[in-house]
C-alpha cells in the first residue's frame, strides 16, 4: 500500500536507564539503530556516570538526544502513579532537563528534544493541567526543544499551545485503548511479545494511520516517531527487524529536524 503519510519516521528509544553497579539493556546496540534517544535524568533511572557515558555514545552514532524526565520513583521505575501537583511537575520537569543539559554541553552537542517517562507520560496524556505544567517547562528552558507526546494526547495539545514543535509517538510493541490511551502494563498482554506482529502495528500507523485497538475499534493517528523500549530481553533484534522492515517499504529513518536552541 502506498504510504500517505511521511516519507520518514523517528525511531526513538528510552535510554541510559542503568544505575550505580545494577545494569539495564544494550544501550551501545540500540545507538546504532535508533535515531533519538530518551536519557534517563536520575529520577526513575540513570546515574550521573550513567547520564555522561550515554550522552557520548549517542554522540559517537550521531543520535538526537532528549531529556526522559520521571516521577522521582527510582524503586519503582518511575511506573507508579503519584499524585503530584501541576507546580511539582512544572519544578521537576525543568530540574531534569537542566541536568542532561550540563552533560550534552561538556559534550560539545545539544537536547533536541524531551519525553515524559512511564507513569508520568501516562498522567499527562490525559490530564490538561498536568500536560500544560510539562509544557511550559520545556518552553521555559528553549522554546526550540521538540515535546514528545502519546499522538492525539493531552501532552502533544498542550507542546502545541505554547508553541513547541511536537512529535506525536506511537509504541509498536503496545496494545491501544479505544479512546486513544495505551493498556496499562499492569493488565494482562498490555505489552506485544511477537515481533511480527509488533512490526505489523508499526507498520499500520506508519503507512495507513491508524492502529486498531484491543476492542476491535480502529484509532486514526498520525505518528512522528516510534518508540522501541529498551529494556525488553528482544529489544536490540527488534529493533533491528523493525528499522529493516521500514526501510524495505522504503521509509528512511530520521530524528524530526532540529530548531534553533537559545540555550
């Protein structure tokens, strides 16, 4: 079928998630198929050491690098849900962004961009006031940092409002709700196993628009980039198969265009 919609698409992938002695994923591998890499900034993983060394091996595979800002949820991977307030978000949002800006300007780079992290993404997918404190924390810290958000999200309405340029992400290895929300990992068979059936979802909302959802129901939604998750025992193979398999339909991968940054 030919593809409607972009010509490229963004792969991208949370990163840099190891902390002290206990490791987490193949970060090297994954370098070297993904186009944008979410760095964990020490709330829900990462380290210091960990923050520097990722930032340079993006570097190395010329990845576009983003700030993967959490809950401060280190036990539990920053997956549970916390009732914070739309200042608490706004204040530990920003925090995280400056600390991997320190790391990426020793680097002789730049952020391109930043990704809300597990429960908290979730949150502000649905949550306008909480969507709007992210935003307007980004855009305090540079107005030309791309927010990434769950497509037809809360988040990517609000990154809109205040003017960021917004990326609107699709997970290939994630069942969809009816109204658009990814099922939650605590349900039973929320995250895809089989590679080609991943592969074929991706492949839908990439070429077609659309992903159909665990009712049955097909979701229109436009993406601009995929997210492969990292920590996954299959994760460096699949993404592999699937950056192989966009390319066969002749989709060439890249990280969406940066803007001038003021920081």
């Amino acid at each position: 079928m030919k593809n409607r919609f972009a010509k490229t698409i963004d792969i991208n992938s949370d990163l840099g998630e190891s902390f002290g002695a206990w490791r987490m994923g193949d970060d090297a591998a994954l370098l070297a198929i993904v186009s944008s890499a979410n760095i964990a900034c020490g709330f829900h993983g990462g380290d210091p050491d960990i923050m520097r060394g990722t930032v340079a091996l993006a570097v190395q595979h010329d990845v576009a690098i983003g700030a993967h800002v959490s809950l401060p949820d280190l036990q539990g991977f920053g997956r549970r849900e916390m009732a914070v307030t739309p200042n608490e978000a706004y204040a530990l949002t920003l925090y995280q962004i400056g600390a991997l800006h320190g790391f990426t300007q020793a680097a002789g780079t730049r952020l391109r961009h930043v990704k809300p992290h597990g429960a908290l993404y979730n949150m502000a997918a649905r949550d306008a006031k909480l969507a709007a404190a992210i935003a307007r924390a980004v855009h305090d810290f540079d107005p030309s940092l791309r927010l990434f958000g769950l497509a037809n999200s809360a988040m990517v309405e609000a990154g809109t409002a205040v003017g960021l340029p917004v990326a609107a992400e699709a997970f290939a290895d994630r069942r969809y709700r009816a109204d658009g929300s990814l099922q939650p990992r605590r349900e039973p068979d929320a995250v895809i196993q089989e590679s080609d059936e991943a592969i074929a979802q991706a492949m839908a909302m990439v070429r077609e628009g659309q992903v159909r959802a665990v009712d049955g129901s097909v979701i229109a939604l436009q993406a601009d980039t995929l997210c492969v998750h990292g920590d996954g025992t299959h994760a460096v193979a699949f993404a592999r198969q699937l950056r192989a398999a966009l390319e066969a339909a002749d989709i060439g991968i890249q990280a969406p265009h940066a803007t001038e940054s003021r920081a």
